[in-house]
C-alpha cells in the first residue's frame, strides 16, 4: 500500500507544471546555437552529418540553463569538450562488447561520482554518456571519429560565443539570489507581524553566500551593488526577530506593540524596494510612509523601551543603509571593483585551473558504500551496461536509446528518479506523436525538418525549468526531426524510440528498488549533526557575551555558517524521507517534526541572543561562559545519544542554569532569557526523540530476534537479505 501511495504521488510530481519565470530570450540564443552548428553542416555537408553536429550544441546549450554561480560560457565550453571526449574515446573501444563495456561502465561511473561536485556537474557528466552511447555508431574510421568529435566540440564553441557576443541580464543569477535573500528577510518581517515566533528558512542566505562567492577575474567585473546587502541582510535578521519576540523585544499587547509592527512593515517595504533595484538594476522608490515610520526620535516620545528600544535603533541603523542601495539601483554598476587583495575583498571560488584538488577532496568524501551519491555511481554503471547489453541483442536499429534513457533520468534519490522517469515516457509520447504527424504532413524535407528541429529545441529550453515533462516533449519531438533530417523512416524509428524509453526508465526504477540510499534511516544521524552543530552556534553566542572579542565574533559566524549547512543537510534529508516508501526506522514522521521544532526553537533563541552581542571592549559576562560550555558539552554528548537511539540528557545545563539564577548583577536581560530558551527548547527535543520503557523493551526485543536471525542463517549459509538500508 505504501508502494502504490507512494507512485500516485511520483505521477503527479512527474507530470506538474512548475511556476517559474520563462526565458525566452536566452533560449531563442541557445537555439540560435543549434541553428548555427545545424545549418552549415546540412548545407556543406551531409543531414547525417548535420544530425550529429547538433548533439554538441543543444547539449551544451542545455547544460547553461543549469543552476551554477561560473559563467555560463565556461560551462558550454566545458560540456563541449567532455561531450567530444567522450565520443572519440567510446568510438576507440566500440569495435568490440570486450573493450566498450568496461569503458562504458567506468565512465558512467565516473559521472555518478561527479554529482558529489554538485547537480550541475552530475547532469552534464551524465550527458557525455549518452553521447558515448549515440556517437559511436556514426563515424567509420577513426578520422571521422576526430572529425565528429570537433564537431561536437565545436557547438559548446558556438553557444559560448554567443554568450559573449549577446549577454542577457549578465550576472542576472547572483542578482537574483541576493534579491531573494533580501526578499525573504522582508517576507519573514511581514510574518513576524501576525507570529512574533515564526521560523525562518536560511537557503536564501546560504544560497546569497554561495553565490558571492567569485573567481579573481570575477571579482574585477562584478558589478558593486552585489558586494554589500548579502550582510546587510544577514545583520537585519536577527533584530527584525528580536524586536518581535514579546519577551526580548515589544511587549504583546499595546501601544509598544503595534509600533513595533509598523517597523517590520516599514522594513519589509524597504528591503522589497532594495531587493527589486538588485534584481532589475534600476532605480526602486520606498513609500514615504515607511521612510517617515523608520524614526526613532527621542523628542517625539517612542513607545519602546529597554531591549526593544535598542532593536529599533538598531534595525534604523540597518535600514538606512538599505535605503541606500535601494535609492542608488543598478547605477553604479559600470564602476570598477576595489582594488585590493583578493582574499579580502570576496569569498574566493577555485578557477577551474585550481579547481581539481577540490574535485579530488569532493569524491574521496563520497567514495563510501553509504555515501548516495557513490550508490548512484554505481546504480548508474550497472545500468548503463546492462541496458546496452539488452538493447543490443533487440532487433531494433537504435538500440542506445535505452541506456541513455536510463542515465538521464536517474538521480541519486528515489523521488526524482521516479518521477522522471514518469515525465521522460510522458514527453516521449507526446513529442514523438506530435513531431510523427508533422513529418507524416510534410514528407521527406531535410531543410524544413533542420528547422522545425531547431524551433523544438528553442521550446524545450524555454520550457526547460517548467517541468521535465514539458521540456522532454520538445525534446523528442527535436530527436524525430533530427532523424527525419537524416533520411529516418518515421515508422522505424518512433515505435523503436517509445518501446526503448520506456525499457530504460524500467531499469532505471528497478535499479534503485534493487540497489537504494534511502534516507530515512539517515534521518537520526542528520539530526544529530543538526543539534551538535546547533549546541557550538549557541555556545559561540553566548562567548561573544562572556567576553566580546573580535574572534569571539569570528567563531560565532562559522558556527553560525556550520548550523545552517547542518539544518540544510537535515532538511533535504527530510523532504527526501517523506517521499520515500519505507517505513520509519529510528525516527518516526511525528518524532521528526517534533523534533525539527525544537531545533528551530534552539537556532531563534540563538539568534535572539546574537541581535544583542555587545561590541569589542564591552564589560565580561562570566556567567554566559559557564553555561556555554555546559551547553556545548550537553549536545555534543545528547548528539551521540541521538544516533544511538538513546534518551538524550541535560544535567550540565539544569546546573549551570541553576548556578546563573544565584548569581548577583545580570546585566542583560535578553542574555538570561535566551539561555532559558535555549533550556526549553532542549527540553522539548528530549520530549521529542526519548523512549519510554515500554518502547525500549519493544525495540531491544525486535533487535533481539533481527541478531538471531541474522545468526540462523549464517549457520544454514543462507545469511540475511541485503535490504540495501
């Protein structure tokens, strides 16, 4: 029951459309591409020649709608040169099954493994095989082999020329996400207003920072309005949270409090107007109102006092330098950056030159059997020759079809391997019914097919972030025209492209049933990691208190940085469990959730506390340093409890709390009560994942009677069935 659930729901994710902004203009300019390597290959050429040309350019142009902070001209050039690769290299090897399979299955296993460098990365290595597997069959001496492979090369030449020559909204992604990061601070100020304890979703941020993070040759040309708001809004979110919270910041009811809405509104209205100059790089006007709302004038009487007070004062501060950049738009854009040394002026991103001891690092941390991308690798080798393998021994002209089918869908998760293997069979019936009932209407016309070609190329970028399903119709409907251009029957070659698809996208579903990296056993030990590194961000904070030092300060960003990459990897892993047709193991869906609140609660009571750091130089607070290292001792130990399933416990903490509350002359208010908050939430994390008695007789029992059968059938030499947890 939970399988067929489960599959209801791949279908309908498979077959949704995706609301998000269309492109137009940079897919009639990847298209245009494919038209420039198309054209001159058909008119000087030959349509075979002319159909093989064009793999290079609409897979490279392809692999540039991809999410990635490089210019996109690197990565057409890089896709053009992997897919040239990987064409001569599998043409060498394509005499016989002996030589062509164990390249086959090393390669494909190699662009597996390249997903622990990013989704970028894997999509593109997973093109180059389905180049390998399509490009071996054409060429006839190992001449043309090289002939064939400049061709393909020479496409990723031909889009990354065109991004040079015609640069649409240039650093148009790194605007994007700083406009969104200032975007969800405004969004989460808005919230604030109605719950004055709403959680918030750091990706923006941690995708803001991703994104700063620039090359040299980058950092000369990046235009000056994305140096600084990353963390302008990194400063407003602590102290939009601490003038909401009614314990810390305005009171709950009264006067204070409605004051205190009207500075979030007024702060959401200004970042909104910063986050559209960003975005579009124009002038943005703040409503007068906010402006004269963002005034904390003594003389005129303000309504908050103590703690709250100092929030608005604070968030003032921030505003202003906000209304700032919304006030200057994109009209500085053309200055130069400032000179200086690089590894002070930017986060530093590896050239590509520089980049391959990262590489290097990133695959030796995934080359483990419980690492999901190192399973992937190898779902993904086993696949790809095992559909080679059957499609060749079919009696059908395009028997590649099948693997390649299999290599683009897979994905180192269960949902999204699912769901397009889904969208990939439901394109492919509607392209190849569509494109089948033009070629039927126009009959045999290389020219006119090249074009219509190059038109469903254009739709399928177009539709390309809207849904795999939408994109992949064009798509087939492109790889009919293409096969028509070279002289194809259509009654061979569209029968043949439907039965093909969907033998791979069978194998690629059957592959992870035979062969997973579920998550939801995972899910304690992300956890874990989540409240470990949680414990060193809180204890951070309240250092910065005990003594506020500038390397106090430093040690507080990186735990914070730390915290959320933890949150991140918990998060993901989550979604990931929800969708996944296996029952809790460890975790149960309620604990979980429970247990994320608690750790949302643990990061705002943090947060809180960071709002009200004093500056360097400020007095010492000794008791914030106790309960930091009785905090950081708690959870590093609770974080072990956790992964091992035990109850975790917080002695230190009730002793140093306790001790704090004896203690004569606390100084800050909102220091005393975030340390409370960070008891209860603590509290409320034990409540979450503890074990009654009961449950941990059940549980001894159940590993009891595993640990028995697992001994019975060493004993018969049967041994246990790999369940591939």
């Amino acid at each position: 029951m939970r399988w067929l659930r489960t599959f209801g729901e791949v279908v309908r994710s498979g077959l949704t459309i995706e609301e998000t902004r269309l492109e137009p203009l940079l897919a009639l300019r990847t298209a245009a591409g494919v038209a420039l390597v198309i054209g001159p290959a058909l008119w000087l050429v030959s349509p075979a020649y002319a159909a093989s040309a064009a793999l290079g350019a609409y897979s490279a142009g392809a692999a540039t709608f991809q999410r990635t902070w490089r210019p996109r001209k690197v990565i057409a050039l890089g896709a053009g040169a992997g897919l040239a690769l990987s064409t001569f290299v599998g043409y060498l090897a394509a005499g016989r099954l002996v030589t062509f399979l164990p390249l086959l299955a090393v390669w494909a296993f190699a662009a597996g493994m390249a997903w622990s460098l990013g989704s970028t990365a894997g999509i593109v290595a997973a093109t180059t095989v389905g180049s390998m597997l399509v490009t071996i069959t054409l060429p006839t001496s190992v001449g043309r082999a090289l002939e064939h492979a400049g061709v393909i090369a020479l496409g990723g030449v031909a889009q990354a020329v065109l991004i040079l020559l015609f640069p649409i909204r240039r650093w148009g992604a790194h605007r994007d996400a700083l406009a969104d990061a200032l975007a969800a601070v405004a969004d989460y100020a808005r919230r604030l207003r109605h719950d004055p304890t709403a959680p918030f979703d750091p990706e923006p941020l941690m995708t803001a920072r991703d994104a700063a993070a620039v090359t040299p040759s980058q950092a000369r040309t990046r235009p000056p309005v994305l140096h600084g708001p990353r963390g302008l809004a990194e400063r407003i979110l602590p102290v939009v949270a601490a003038l909401a919270d009614p314990d810390v910041g305005a009171p709950a009811e009264g006067p204070g409090r409605d004051r205190a809405r009207e500075l979030l509104d007024a702060a959401a209205d200004v970042l909104d107007a910063a986050a559209r100059s960003i975005r579009r790089g124009t002038l943005a006007e703040v409503p007068p109102r906010s402006a004269e709302v963002l005034r904390v004038d003594e003389e005129e009487g303000e309504v908050l006092e103590g703690p709250a007070r100092q929030a608005a004062e604070r968030l003032v501060e921030l505003l202003a330098e906000a209304l700032e950049i919304a006030g200057s738009g994109g009209a500085r854009d053309k200055a130069p950056a400032p000179p200086g040394p690089a590894s002070a002026q930017f986060l530093v991103r590896p050239t590509m030159f520089r980049l391959l001891p990262v590489v290097v690092r990133a695959v030796r941390r995934e080359l483990r059997r419980d690492s999901p991308v190192f399973r992937h690798a190898v779902r993904l080798a086993a696949v790809a020759t095992l559909g080679y393998l059957i499609a060749s021994r079919l009696p059908l002209e395009h028997g590649y079809w099948a693997p390649i089918a299999s290599v683009m869908v897979m994905r180192p998760d269960f949902h999204r391997t699912y769901a397009r293997a889904v969208g990939r069979l439901a394109g492919t019936l509607a392209g190849v019914a569509l494109a089948t009932g033009m070629v039927q209407a126009l009959g045999p016309d290389a020219p006119v097919f090249g074009a219509l070609a190059v038109v469903s190329a254009a739709l399928s970028y177009t539709l390309l972030r809207t849904g795999y399903a939408y994109s992949q119709c064009f798509t087939a409907a492109y790889v009919v025209f293409l096969l028509g251009m070279g002289g194809q029957a259509w009654e061979q070659t569209v029968p043949e492209r439907v039965v093909l698809t969907l033998l791979g996208g069978a194998l690629a579903m059957l592959a992870y049933v035979v062969f997973p990296a579920w998550e939801t056993p995972r899910l304690p030990g992300r956890l874990a990691d989540w409240l470990a590194a949680d414990g060193r961000y809180a204890a951070a904070v309240l250092r910065s208190y005990a003594e506020p030092t500038r390397e106090h300060r430093a040690d507080m960003r990186r735990a914070l940085l730390a915290s959320r990459e933890a949150r991140a990897a918990w998060q993901a892993a989550y979604d990931q469990a929800r969708q996944e047709p296996v029952g809790p193991r460890g975790l149960t869906s309620r604990e979980a959730e429970e247990a994320q609140e608690a750790l949302q609660g643990l990061d705002r009571a943090a947060m809180l506390m960071e709002s009200h750091v004093p500056r360097a130089g400020s007095r010492f607070a000794p008791e914030a340093e106790r309960f930091a290292e009785a905090l950081e001792a708690d959870t590093a130990r609770a974080a072990v409890d956790v992964r091992e399933h035990r109850n975790p416990d917080w002695g230190r903490v009730e002793e140093a709390l306790h001790a704090w509350e004896g203690a004569a002359g606390d100084r800050s208010p909102v220091l005393r009560h975030g340390a409370e908050l960070q008891k209860r939430a603590l509290e409320d994390l034990a409540a979450a994942v503890s074990r009654t008695p009961l449950e941990r007789d059940v549980s001894s029992a159940r590993e009891e009677q595993r640990v028995r059968a697992a001994v019975a059938g060493e004993g018969d030499g049967s041994g246990p069935a790999h369940r591939g947890g």
